[in-house]
C-alpha cells in the first residue's frame, strides 16, 4: 500500500480500470474524467471497448509517478 491516494484501487486493479476507478486515482470527479476523456485530454490513453471506456492501468500508474515494477507487464 502506498502513500497516493489512488495506491489502493490500483493495488487491486487488472490490465484496465474504469473511467470512474482512474478519475479517483487522478483526484477528480467521474463526470469531470468522462469529459476529458471525450476531448482526449485526460492525460492517459482511454480505450473504447464496445460502450465501455477503460485506462490501462500501466499508464495510470505511470501518470501518478507509480511505475509497476516486477509485474511482468509489456514483457517480450
């Protein structure tokens, strides 16, 4: 668990999170995340998955300052 206060839902989180999960994460509201995402300037790449809008969880982290270290992701 670390100090970020995002530290928890990514503890937790998969290959992808919500828009809801990465606007707690980033520190500000769902609708204010949806809407950044829609202009494209949510600051991480959000992927369109049918009518689901997710952000991989890497990116997040790294947005944050949390890199995932040991976890295999990206690995060739």
């Amino acid at each position: 668990m670390g100090s970020h206060p995002g530290a928890r839902v990514l503890a937790s989180a998969g290959p992808t999170v919500s828009i809801g999960e990465a606007a707690k994460v980033l520190g500000i509201s769902r609708a204010h995340a949806y809407s950044l995402a829609q202009r494209n300037e949510l600051g991480v790449r959000v992927l369109r998955l049918g009518s689901r809008w997710v952000v991989p969880t890497a990116e997040l982290r790294r947005a944050i300052g949390m890199e995932s270290a040991g976890t295999g992701e990206g690995a060739a």
